[in-house]
C-alpha cells in the first residue's frame, strides 16, 4: 500500500475541514485533487485561503461535483456532507459513475441495508457496475461501539451477549457537539426537541445490526431510549454554562433482542461533566473479554482518522456497497 | 457468512484437541470432514473416543495426510502441529495442493515473510496456483501484540510510537505453559535453557513485522530480550510450585526501530503469580489511545477461537499467503 492515493473532499463542514487538514499533512501519501462544497461563501476559493494557510494548494472549492469527478479522476472521494442517507446518495451514484471508491462519514451509511433497503441495493449495483466501493464509516458508528466490539468477540469462542458503553466528556468537544446533545437546554426544551425526532445521536440501529450482522446473529427487536443527562452541579465550559438542575446531555440507549433474548446493549452517553469518559466493550463469552479505552476515544479528530486511514483499504476493497466488517482492519495511514 | 464449511483438523496435541472439540460444537456452522495426526497411539481412533465423548462421530484419526485430505475436500484445514514454519510448510503445501485454504497457529505464518522469504514465496506461489489462502494466527502472535495494537491505531491520525504490554498469570494455565515459562526453575537452570535458543515465547518478531508493514512502517533494527522474572514469594499452582527466588516465569520484551527512532516496544510477561494480567495498547499518537483489555486475553481458549473465527475469513479471502491485517476483521463465528 506504498502508493499515492488521489483523492477529492466532498462537503467542507467542520469534519470536511479537518479531514482537508490531515490529507494535506499527509502529502507523501494523499494527493488532494479536488474539493467539492455548495456554500457560495466558500466557491471559487483555493483551500489554502479557507483552511488559513500560507501558501495556496491550486486547488479550488467547486460546488460542480460533476466537474470536478471528470476532470479529477479521483481514486477515492472521502465524503463528509450529511447524516441521513436520502438526501444525499446521489452524491454517491454520482462519485461511482465516475469511477471513484468513496469513504463517507454519513451514520446512516454504516449499516444501510435495513434502514434503506432500496438505496442501498441500488448503491451495491452502481458501485459494481462501475468497478468502485462505496463505504460508511465514522468513530460512531463505524468504531467505537460496533467494529471495536466484533474485534473484542475475535478471541471468543461463544458469545452469549455483547455490552458496550461510551461515555463521552462533551465540554472537552466542539461547541456543535455540545449543542447537539442539548447542554445547556432545560428539561422540557429537551422533550420538545426529542418530540421532533431529529434530536440524539444517530448510529446506534446502525451499530446494533452491523454487530450482529457480523456475528452472524438474528436481531428481531431493537428499542431505543433517549433521556437527558441531569447535571447535578454547575459546569462550565469554553463555550457555555450548564447550570445545576439543567440538561448536560444526552443518555442514548439501545437494545437488541432476538424473541425475548437480550443480546446486544448500546449505552451512549455525552455530557458535559462526565467523570468517566470511556469506550468499554463487555462480551459475555469464553473466554469473556472486558475492553476499555479508557478516556475514551476522542471524537472530533478520531472521525477524521477513520475516513482518512479508510481510504487504502476502500481502493482495494472488492467492488459494491461495503461495511467495516468487510473490509481488512483499518489502522493508521500514512504517519511516516 | 451462513454457509457451513467442510473442515480438517490437522494436529492434535493440546490446542488442536480443544479446536476438535469447538468445531464440534458448532455442528449448524462447521462440519467436521476428517482429522490428521502422525501420534500412532491415535491413529485408527474416532474421534470422540479421544475426547471422551459417547457417541461415536465416525471421522477417525488418520495419519495419512494426502488420503484425508483427497477423500474429504475440505474448504479449509485447521492446522495446529509446529511453531516453526521449515518444520512443517510441506503440510500446507499439502494442503494447498488438495485446494484446501489453511488457518494455521504456527507463529512464525503469522508474519513469515522476513524470516522466511523462500517459504513465504513459495506458499504464496503455490496458494494462488490452487486458488486458495493460507493464513497464520493465534492469540500471541495474531491478536494481542499486532492486530489489537493494528486496530486500536485506526482511530488515529497520527502515530508516532506504539506500546503494547501483555502480562499473563501462568498459574491459571495449563502445565505445559507453565513448564514452558519456566516456572519453579532455577535462574542457572533459565540461563541453560536461554542458551539454547529454543526458549521463550515465539512470536514478538513476528507481531513487531506485522505492526509495522500495516502502518507502513520501517522497521531496520529489532533487538529481542529475555528475562526471568523472580519470584519474590512462593506461589502454589495446581501443578507445581515456584520457591521465593526461583523463576516465577518469562520477562520477553522487543523493539523495533526505524534507524534510532523506537517505534515499537513489545513488552510480554508471562509468570506464575502475575498481580496485573491484562492486555495494553498504548499509541502515543492524535489522538492518543490507551487500550486495555483487564485481566487479559485467555491464551488457551482464546488461541482456539482465533483459529475457529478466522475460518470464514479465510476461506473467502483472496487467494495467497495472507495476514490477519489482510482479511476482514475477525470476530465470533458460529455463537447461534
């Protein structure tokens, strides 16, 4: 894998940027070809102006996906523009047909085929017909709390469940974050944006069947649970003030069952405050297996990681729609 | 992956024994086709009157390798019979000739390229010629000090070093892994058997090379060494005794470097009376990762799953001599 890969950023959001940052610090190893993004502020402007730089890349933000893809030929596009997979998988089609593997951050991608039957067959086909892979992937899903979790069963011979917990310090992330899972909010603005259904983390369904699809596991159930995360005392952080009594987060939990048997637990939580922020994955089993990252993996720059280290094991993966399950293990890339 | 695989054991000593009895336990998963072993005390035998069990399974011990292998056609052969790749590759040509893919614990397959590169070449020769895959692994080499490590960098960015502690409390193993660490011997008695060459654990190198060419890494200079570890009070196992300052155990511990770059420190204890067994990845990178696995990976049952899990892996990987960084994550295979 000692080639250069030539690769194009498609949405230039925050995880967009960060992803643009590590390819660019990453030359001897990623060609940045290209840089797709609809925001008009930022079109027609070289990389270098929007990420700060000293000296321009001579690469322009487009917002023309189709004419950067034809006159780029990328071999991967790494694709960070939406969580929700209906409203943006012609931008998949779109990179396959022009012949480019693509690794995406989109949650819903992780895992699509129960969510999104249709599309997803129709992503598969494309992506064949045109010799590419098309792979969702991300530090949750697509890490911390599935693939991390079917690495641990590895060394299991049986396995009677799987329990795993993230809790995450959200006042040691990005402001977004700490918005996105209501710090700050009161108990009844919390319920309200729950009522929405656009309010959480999105993944765990996502995570929940691509453990147990690669277990070979029949899940017959899932419920999900969100609750807010009570502080019980004042937090302050860089961007905001949780009071005591107000929401500091989010406790996102889910449960798969096959009949009434209980074998997949997924236990999110992300606040600000939290005084054991871990990754842990507990398999019942034999031998049994107790995994702990402790800290936990750190969001922000882990997500950029994974799409980045993906892009040599999405080149050479078979042709069609892929999960991290089918793909060899993917390690760092590119740090030397 | 709902397809049952004809399979081979080929060798049955301890390991190889308890793989009979998890293929067998997995019958809706994995159908036993046949069993090789050279031992004349088990040749003509069925194989449940070597487990112990009370119905016949009508496959009896063979030591014809060749009449085995063409009467039954496996998909894969299970192969547990030597550490040392020169003793026995002519088993897995073997094996290949009859297109049957190989997952094998012998150490040295699990990294056999720099140790053996004709044999490697030739394996991968001749696998590809037969369509088939041939695939080292094992808990330690295999998991705890490469692959883990390999996953637990894939969150990064960046990695500068990496760290990986193993530390086994042999009391709770079999004899002959106490026997093997040395356990109640005396620090004359460890200094002979060091002398000889054939002492210690097997597999660092093999784990430092395969870290190493999944992150791309240069690897120029590799130092190896071998300690005893003392006991300072006198541990009682089920099966022997260590006295206060006779050897408790091994302290093996590798480095890999990249010209006076450290990049790899493997750092494996294996002792009667260890007080913190566990599994440690520690990637001092961005973000930096501190892995744990608490009381650590059971090597004796946890080698069998490796082999067991790793079949599907094997039988669908691409033709050739492959690596556990080659084929998609192994994880538990036929639990339900």
């Amino acid at each position: 894998m000692s080639r250069t890969f030539n690769v194009v950023q498609y949405g230039i959001g925050p995880i967009g940027l960060s992803c643009l940052r590590t390819i660019l610090s990453k030359k001897s190893h990623i060609n940045l070809v290209g840089v797709i993004d609809i925001d008009p502020a930022k079109a027609g402007k070289d990389v270098a102006d929007i990420l700060g730089l000293d000296t321009p890349t001579g690469i322009l933000v487009s917002p023309d996906a189709d004419k950067v893809l034809s006159s780029t030929k990328p071999d991967v596009v790494v694709h960070t523009t939406s969580s929700f997979l209906a409203r943006m998988y012609d931008q998949l089609i779109l990179c396959a047909r022009h012949g480019a593997s693509i690794i995406s951050s989109t949650e819903e991608l992780a895992y699509p085929y129960v969510r999104h039957p249709e599309i997803s067959a129709e992503l598969d086909r494309v992506a064949r017909e045109n010799g590419v892979t098309i792979l969702g992937t991300g530090v949750n899903p697509g890490y911390a709390m599935d693939a991390l979790a079917l690495m641990a069963t590895g060394v299991c011979n049986q396995v009677r469940s799987v329990t795993i917990h993230r809790e995450v310090d959200a006042g040691l992330r990005r402001l977004p974050l700490q918005q996105k899972v209501g710090a700050g909010i009161t108990e009844a603005e919390f319920a309200e944006k729950k009522a929405t259904g656009m309010f959480g983390h999105i993944g765990l369904v996502e995570s929940i069947r691509l453990v147990a699809d690669g277990l070979g596991w029949n899940i017959d159930r899932i419920e999900e649970h969100l609750d807010p995360v009570v502080s019980r005392k004042e937090v302050v952080t860089p961007y905001l003030t949780v009071k005591e009594g107000s929401v500091a987060g989010i406790h996102h939990h889910a449960y798969g069952y096959d009949g009434d048997q209980l074998l997949l637990t997924l236990d999110l939580k992300m606040f600000v405050g939290a005084e054991d922020p871990r990754d842990a994955v507990k398999v019942d089993g034999d031998p049994p297996m107790d995994l702990v990252v402790k800290g936990g993996i750190f969001g922000d720059t882990a997500t950029v990681a994974t799409l980045i280290n993906g892009i040599p094991q999405t080149f050479f993966a078979e042709p069609g729609l892929k999960t991290v399950k089918d793909v060899p293990l993917v390690r760092a890339f590119g740090t030397r």
